[in-house]
C-alpha cells in the first residue's frame, strides 16, 4: 500500500475516532481512506471548510475524549498552525500529518520537498516544545503514526508527522500486525472527587490528568495564559509557571520520546545527518562511500523535534564531518551545525524541492571531505 | 441586630464566582445575555453534566470563562468548528457556542455558514454589539452604515450583515433575535434552541457604551430606549426584512423553527454500516 494508505491505517491501529480534513495534494488519500474506514469501526469523518476548521474540530474532538488527527500538506500546514497552537497551550493531544510537498505557497503541488521542518517547530507563535516524527516508507508511516498518537496522548501535546510527497505516495509491502501486538496509549484519567478536580496541575512528571467534556469535572480550558484551575491568569508569574511546565514536560523526556537510527555507525569518520525519503538516499551513499574506502555511517532521526542534541554532541566528539542531507536548503542542517559547535565541520546537501537528492551527490560530498578537498 | 445571610443567587451553582469580579465595563449587555443563557440551561431540563459552552475571542467570548459547567475558550472566530468536532467525537454533549458577532461573523463567518449548511445541532448565542468592543470599538461586519468606531473615524462606509437572513440562508433550523431589554422572551428563545435539534441561532443585540456607544451619541439608557421603541416583535417576519436599522425600527422575535434531519443523523444513515447505523439511533433515543 501507499504510504498516505499506510498512514491511514496507522491511525486506525492506534485508536483514532475522529479525523477532520480538507482536501490537498498529496495527502488528501489519507483523509479518503479514512473517509472510507472510520464509519466502519465507529469513528467519524468530516471534511471541514478549510484546514483552519479542520484543525479546530480535531481539537475539539479530542477534547471531548477521542482520539483525533488530521492530515495535510505545507498551504493547509500553515493555515492550522493557529490551533495548533491552541492544542499546545491547552495540552490537548492530536495528531497532525504534513505530506510534504515543495513551497513556498502553492508550490509543487504534486512533487515533494522536506521544506515545513522549521515551520513544524515554530510554525504557531509564542515559544513552545512540539514533538516531530519523520518516518521513510510506508511500514515506518504505519508504526509512526501509532508511535504519534502515543506521545500525544502521553505527553498531552500535538504531534506531527512529517512525511513527504515521496513517503506518502510510494506503494511498498506494509505488514499490519495483530492489534494484540501493538502497544496503545491513553491519556491519563483523572481520580479523586470531580468538584475538586484541578485540570492543569500536573503530576512531577509535569503532565496533568484529562478529564474530557461531559464526565462532570466542570473544568474550564482556554488558550490564555492559566494556573492549575484552568483559569485565566494575566501575570509574569502565572505566565513562567506554565512556560516552563509546557517547555518542561517535553525537555524533561526527552530520551523518552527520541528515537533515532544509526547504521555502519560504530567506526564512522563521515556521518550522514538525514530523515524521512532522503535517509534512503544516504543509505545509498553509505554503502557505496564505504565500498570505495570511506569510513560513511548514517544518522538517521526518526524524531526529529525534540532535536536529539546530546547525540549529535557526542558524535561531534569523535567523528570527520556531518553531511546532513534534506530536500530543502537548511533547515536541520542548521540544528546539526549547532550542535556540532564548531568541533565537526557540517556540509549540507540540500535540494530546493521536486525531487530526491541522488545519492551520487552525497558520495561526491563525502569523497570531497575524504580528501580533505573541502572543509565545509 | 445580625443582618440574614442573602439568600444565594439562583445561578450560584451555574457561575464560576472565584472568578467574579468579570471583565464586563458597566452597562455592558453581556451580561444579560449570560444570565439569560444560564437560565434557558436550567429550565430546560437539559442534562448539565453534559452540557458545554464554547467561546471565541472577545468580550462575549469570555462568557466560557464564568460559567461552571465543561467550557472551553478557544481561538478568534473558531468556536464553531471546534464545538463541531466536540458535537461529532460526542454526540451526546449539548454544545452551546456563546460568542459576539466579530468572533462569529468576521473572523468565524465562513465557518458559521457551513455548520448552519451542515446542520450541526449547536446552539448558537450571539451578543451583537455592532462593534469590537475588546480590542477599544473598532468597525465590525454588524457596524450599521455610517456609524463611527476607531476604525471608521469617518463613519462607516460599509453595509452590515442581516444574521438572521444569513443564518436562514444556510440552513438554520432555529431562528431568532432579541435585545436585551427582552429578556423573558429572549430565555425562552435560548430554551426552545437548546431543546432544538440541529443547528440554532439566537441574537441579541446589546449595548456596548463605553466603546459603540459614547462614539455614538448615544448614552446607555438612550440605547435601551431604542431597543423599546423602536422595535417591534414579529415572529415569522420574512428574514429579508430584518436588517438593523433604528431609525426605520428592527424587527424582532422567532423567524424560523423547523425540523431537519442533523448532520449526524444523516453520517449514521448514510455513511455507516447498518449494524452500526441502528445501534447508533437506539442510543440516540430515535
């Protein structure tokens, strides 16, 4: 199946009810199959006006107690970065998938980029934590999408999968195992007497039980800034308390949530920095680089926000270069280069978008810093 | 002599009072509107436990914020698509959206049209007070012709919106409009909504005299005059003829009160499996 299908199935795996969409290219077969499945298994469909509306009912849905997400690509990412924002302020747990497809604006509609990185950190305003998965074919969509609706649920918080045009439209063997086999997540329900149920005061892991609409908590939620009772709080004080809950409980785990991969990585002297369809591309490389005598590995992140900081930190210690290969002109590769701090030299091998990079061009990279040719 | 303790209000148990005083300016009609609201909840006999208020931004938005009952203040103009998603992942849940008309009608205006068209059941509960009273009176798409807010120094060059008309025009099963000087009718316009299945719409019109009214002349009790006489109660009025115009006199009561089958009625006829369809309706009560 495709990996758009994939995602699809992901979900529904995962316990998804409720899916709100709107229609776009390349993803809009995500929210057509769940069109299709999720009458089945007693969920809902509804494609809204705009990605605007449809992020506001994933929110509210989720809120109401079911497990909710939509999908879309780069326009329709922008267009819900509003409440996306509202989810994180409120802690509301919810899935958001971005096929991505080249910009800026409309773009190469059909034709894929990894462009939105740094829009899927900071795309909504203010400073927040967000939670970022970039999976490489369509069994990995399938797993990430369980994997995103696990983190959302545990850590109260959107997550986003960052998929591509490439990922999301390849038609690979996708293997879905018994549903006995596939561990599930839920938010954590809240205890004690309704009446003195307090909805934002968290346990010292920083996240709060969830008490949805209708179980009689009488709780109050709002996009302001607010204390533990939910209410609107407009002081410096109350604004720091929930800044650092909010940044907190996502920085605090962080070994927790980040998931990467490494391969041929032990001896590596070149370390390739890459994700979702371009990881396939380095593999590519590694193989052929260290065929001709280069000691290549590859880093590949599977979370890309948080960004896994401390590892790079540490291969930054031992290793030659990086060479982070992305479909846009620099975006994590900023975040390599940063972390790398001056004691790994970075090179970026990046695209403007349409196409995936060959792995010739990696190799070329690499056979240059080999050779001491180019220090990037 | 001890005074007697008073005797506790009758919407106590329906007001977040830790969080009195509100933000609402005196002779502000919000308020009227909220209380009018939690009565119409009360009487009803609707199932408060099960029961939600969600608001926009703005003054009317903060409504959600002093009710004690499941509320949920969201972002500028999506009240009603994220009460939509609430309605459909629960449809057990009365949604009730309490919003003003930049929220709903500006910002939200698009999303008010296809819920209306869905035929969502929500109730919608709208403080008109022909201006953005939040953010210091700005021009707003209620602002009648010519009227003067901080954005129209010059008077308003722009026509408002008719929002029964418009609520008529896409679908509404429940119609109506009120000021706040008629607040018994108003209550039992927001009970008949409530009970109401599909998508219902109440305006009120309401002063807002620190930001609309001083920069119209027009002091609070002159406002509340207006609304006596220069209205006048027509149920049934063709929507049409509804516009907001004081000096010809607006038109108020019940316009439209019909049955159609809601949004989910039809999802579960339609899109699910009979099984499903039929468990779906039994528990619904259909």
């Amino acid at each position: 199946m495709t990996g758009d299908v994939a995602c699809a199935e992901g979900a529904l795996a995962a316990g998804c009810l409720f899916f709100g969409g709107y229609p776009i290219t390349p993803a809009t077969e995500i929210a057509e199959h769940m069109s299709e499945r999720l009458p089945e298994v007693g969920g809902t469909f509804i494609q809204m006006e705009d990605e605007i509306a449809a992020m506001a009912s994933v929110v509210g849905a989720s809120c109401a107690g079911v497990k909710s997400m939509t999908a879309t690509s780069g326009p329709g990412f922008s267009l819900m970065m509003e409440n996306i924002g509202l989810a994180v302020c409120t802690e509301t747990p919810c899935v958001v998938v971005n096929v991505q497809r080249a910009g800026p604006s409309t773009g190469l509609p059909t034709l894929g980029a990894q462009a939105d990185m740094m829009q899927a950190r900071w795309g909504s305003h203010g400073h927040y934590e967000i939670i970022a998965l970039a999976p490489s074919s369509p069994q990995e969509i399938f797993y990430q999408t369980i994997t995103a609706f696990n983190l959302a649920e545990r850590y109260r918080i959107p997550v986003l999968v960052m998929t591509d045009e490439f990922v999301g439209h390849l038609s690979e063997r996708v293997v879905i195992p018994e549903p006995k086999d596939i561990r599930l997540v839920s938010r954590l329900a809240p205890k004690g007497r309704k009446d003195r149920f307090k909805p934002f005061r968290a346990g010292s892991d920083g996240i709060a039980p969830m008490a949805a609409a209708g179980e009689g908590y009488r709780i109050h939620v709002t996009g302001l800034t607010h204390d533990e009772r939910g209410y609107p709080t407009m002081t410096v004080e109350a604004q720091t308390e929930m800044m650092e809950r909010l940044v907190g409980k996502i920085r605090g785990h962080e070994e927790e949530i980040i998931l990467t991969d490494g391969y041929r990585l032990d001896d590596a002297e070149i370390v390739v920095v890459s994700y979702g369809v371009s990881a396939r591309t380095a593999y590519a490389a590694v193989d052929e680089a260290r065929r001709s005598g280069i000691k290549a590995g590859l880093f590949r992140l599977i979370t890309v926000w948080p960004f896994p900081e401390r590892r790079i930190r540490q291969l930054a210690e031992r290793v030659k270069a990086f060479v982070t290969v992305e479909i846009n002109l620099g975006q994590i590769h900023l975040e390599v280069e940063r972390c790398a701090a001056g004691k790994a030299p970075a090179l970026l091998v990046g695209h403007p978008g349409g196409a995936i990079i060959p792995p010739e061009h990696v190799i070329e990279a690499m056979q240059s810093i080999a050779k001491g040719n180019e220090r990037p | 002599m001890k005074k007697a303790a008073p005797p506790p209000h009758p919407l106590e148990d329906l007001i977040r009072t830790d969080r009195i005083p509100h933000i609402w300016c005196p002779g502000c009609g919000i308020g009227t509107v909220f209380s009018a609201s939690l009565y119409a909840m009360k009487t009803s006999g609707i199932d408060l436990e099960k029961t939600v208020m969600v608001s926009g931004i703005g003054c009317s938005g903060r409504g959600a914020g002093y009710v004690n009952l499941d509320s949920y203040h969201t972002t500028h103009g999506r009240a009603i698509p994220f009460a939509t998603g609430m309605k459909l992942a629960n449809p057990e849940l009365n949604v009730v959206v309490f919003s003003g008309d930049g929220d709903l009608f500006a910002i939200g205006g698009n999303h008010f049209i296809h819920a209306a068209r869905r035929n969502v059941d929500l109730t919608v509960i709208c403080v008109n007070n022909f201006n953005y009273g939040m953010t210091g009176g700005q021009v707003a798409a209620t602002t009648p012709l010519k009227a003067r807010t901080t954005t129209t120094p010059y008077g308003n060059p722009e026509t408002p919106f008719n929002l029964p008309l418009l609520a008529f025009a896409s679908g509404a099963t429940y119609v109506a409009r009120w000021t706040i000087l008629h607040t018994r009718d108003l209550t039992e316009s927001i009970v008949e909504a409530l009970l109401r299945p599909g998508f219902s719409f109440v305006e009120v019109l309401a002063p807002c005299p620190i930001n609309y009214g001083r920069r119209n002349r027009e002091k609070p009790l002159e406002t509340l005059r207006l609304y006596q006489e220069k209205t006048i109660v027509r149920n049934e009025a063709p929507p049409t003829e509804l516009e907001v115009d004081f000096e010809k006199g607006v038109i108020l009561g019940k316009f439209v009160d019909v049955h159609r089958p809601t949004c989910s009625n039809h999802y579960d006829q339609i899109c699910r499996p009979k099984d499903l369809a039929e468990t779906a309706s039994a528990e619904a009560g259909a």
